[in-house]
C-alpha cells in the first residue's frame, strides 16, 4: 500500500469545490444592485457635467444720496499772539486770568504798570501845549498891532510878511503843533501801561508779576484767539474731488464725544509732496469749550447724487467689478464708486438685469451659467 494512491482522490474534491465557490461569487456580484441607479437627479449644464451653482442676488433700488466724506484730524490754532510789553515800567497788578490755561475777555486788564511816570510825563507836556498856546496867541495880538499901525501910516500898501510877524506865528503854531504831539504820545503811553487785548483768548503761557520789570519790546507771554480755533484734516485728491466745490461745506464734528458743527474754511495752497495729501482748514461754531491739540472725527457733506444703488460690500468682486446675472448666466459689470460708509457702497446706478451677485463663486467668469436666488 502507498500513500500517495490515497491523497490523489480528495485534492480532486477540494479542486471541484473552488470552481463551484467562484461561480457562486460571480453570479451574486452579477446580480447587486446598481448604485447609481438610487442616486438623486442633479442639473447639469448643456455644456458640462458640473453642476449649475446657486449665487445669491441683491434687486437695489435707485435713489438720491448725498455724498459724504469722512476723516479725521485735530484741534488747531490759526495764530498765537505774543504778549510784548510797548512801553516800559514795573508790574503793579496783574489779572487771574494772566495764567497758563486762564481765559480773558475782549478789553480785560491783564497787566497794569505803575503809571506815576506816565502821569508826569503827561502833565509836562500838557504844559508846553499850554506855553505853545500862550506864543501863538501872543504872535497874532503883536502882527495885528503892527498891521494896523502900518496901514494908518501906509494907506493903500501891502503890509510886508515882517510887519504882519508871519515867520514868528508859523513858529508859534509849529511849536504848539509839537507840543500836541508829545501830549498825545504821553496820553498813549500812560494808556499802554494798562494792558489788555481786542479779543477774547486763552493764556499759554505767561512770566508778568506783580513786581517785575517790563521793558519796551520785551515779550512775557503767549495767547490766542478763541475765534482763531479750527480743525485741520487732511484729505486725498479723490476724496477733496468728492466734495467740491469744498469751500463752505458742512461738516460734522466729533471732539471728545461731543458733535460741533462746522465748515470748510480755505484748503492749504500746496499738497503734501510726500502723501500728496491737501490740508483742510475747518472752523467750528461754537468754539469756546475746544483744547488745541486734541483729536477730532470729521463728517463733510458733499452734493446730492441722483440715480445711486447701495449696495454691501459683499456686492463689490475681484477687480473692482460687479458680476449681475442676466438670461443665467453672469456678466462682469464696471460701475463708479461714488463712496463707502457702514458697510455699503455707494455705487452710480446701472442696468442689473436679474440681479447683482453677493459673495465669491469659485470660478466664476463671464458666460458662467448660475441658478439665483434673491438674498433677504
């Protein structure tokens, strides 16, 4: 007997049975169902199989809006005036206000100089009008004398300028004339040793006490206007093209919380050569409670346009454009923005068919087909 006659018959049998097991297998995988016959129906456009996107539209309405242009700046002063002394003396009294930060009103005593000098000074000359007066006087009483003496004895003759004392009465009046003047001089310096100003201010800064002395042309402080106040701002030429003609255009400004109206003033002459920037000069209404130097949000108003959409900033595409969509499929629309505020733009109306797109469409282009819908 051998073993190898034994095992011949059973790898037969498990031979049989593998073929069997592969025909069982292709005739169940035969019989599966087709996945894709359960799957949805999906729109397809004529000319891909991909599927149509769905873009949301805006329908905005034509409307009239006025033009703003917001910016911001600071407090400024137009000009400081140097506080000069014009006549010299010792400082006597000085007022409160006469302190940095103080404010004064227009002809308020701020400094007053010890007058004793000015008062003498006055009087002096006040007596040589009064001399000059007394030569003049007596001038004309001797040529009247003189004339008519000369006329009895000449009838009928000239009288000469001599007899008349014409050159003694012109230096009579000429003397009185400068005797006038050194009285006025000394009635204005006795006037300028009290100090004040034509004009309501602030004090920057001031070194007059009591005590000190002032001399002539000698500087002891620095003010300014209240009237002299204004907001500067600076604005780029498409923005400064906005509003114009600027000057005297309204504006709204915001200055530590508190609004304040205003005005364009004047624009700066020359632009800024590094921003190409313009200086905008605004003066304020009610000024009295502004600190210069402080910082401030700016509202102008510009003209009124017609025929505007606003539209949200979603709306505006890649390169500046506005994709509509007209007969389904979309259009690359360039419209001029007029301006930008609370999240919308300010767009120069136009003709949008079925709709401006909002939001990105991957890949979209010009003659992309798109399903739309209108956004709430």
């Amino acid at each position: 007997m051998t073993v190898t006659k034994r095992k011949k018959p059973i790898i037969g049998v498990l031979q049989v049975l593998g073929v069997i097991v592969l025909m069982v297998l292709a005739f169940v995988y035969s019989r599966a169902p087709d996945q894709t016959d359960s799957a949805p129906p999906q729109n397809f456009s004529s000319d891909s199989s991909k599927p149509i996107p769905l873009v949301s539209v805006v329908k905005p309405s034509v409307s009239s809006e006025q033009l703003t242009v917001a910016s911001t700046g600071s407090v400024s002063v137009r000009s400081y005036v140097t506080l000069t002394s014009q006549v010299s003396g010792r400082v006597v009294a000085t007022s409160d206000s006469l302190r940095n930060g103080g404010k004064f009103s227009a002809g308020e005593t701020l400094v007053t100089l010890e007058q004793r000098d000015f008062t003498l000074a006055l009087a002096q000359v006040q007596a040589d009008v009064t001399s000059a007066q007394a030569s003049l006087q007596l001038s004309q009483a001797e040529a009247s004398v003189d004339i008519t003496s000369y006329q009895r004895l000449n009838p009928g003759k000239d009288v000469p300028p001599l007899i008349a004392k014409e050159p003694q009465i012109t230096r009579a009046k000429a003397q009185l004339q400068a005797a006038v003047a050194r009285r006025d001089i000394a009635q204005v310096n006795l006037e300028r040793s009290v100090y004040s100003l034509p004009f309501s201010g602030r004090v920057v800064e001031s070194s007059a006490d009591e005590g000190q002395i002032l001399n002539a042309g000698q500087s002891f402080g620095r003010v300014y206007a209240l009237d002299a106040i204004e907001i500067v701002i600076s604005l780029a030429p498409q923005e400064l093209a906005k509003i114009t003609p600027a000057k005297n255009r309204t504006a709204m400004i915001t200055v530590d919380g508190v609004t304040f109206e205003g005005r364009i003033d004047r624009i700066a002459a020359e632009r800024n050569s590094r921003t190409q920037f313009s200086q905008v000069f605004l003066t304020v209404t009610d000024n009295q409670s502004l600190t210069p130097g402080t910082f401030a949000s700016v509202s102008l108003s510009g003209p009124v346009i017609d025929s505007t959409f606003r539209l949200p900033e979603s709306a505006l595409q890649v390169g500046q454009a506005f994709w509509i969509v007209k007969n389904g499929v979309i259009e690359s629309i360039s419209a001029t923005i007029l301006g930008r505020s609370n999240g919308q733009y300010l767009v120069e109306a136009f003709e949008y068919a079925d709709g401006i797109v909002t939001g990105t469409v991957p890949g979209a282009r010009d003659g992309m087909a798109v399903r739309s819908v209108e956004a709430n």
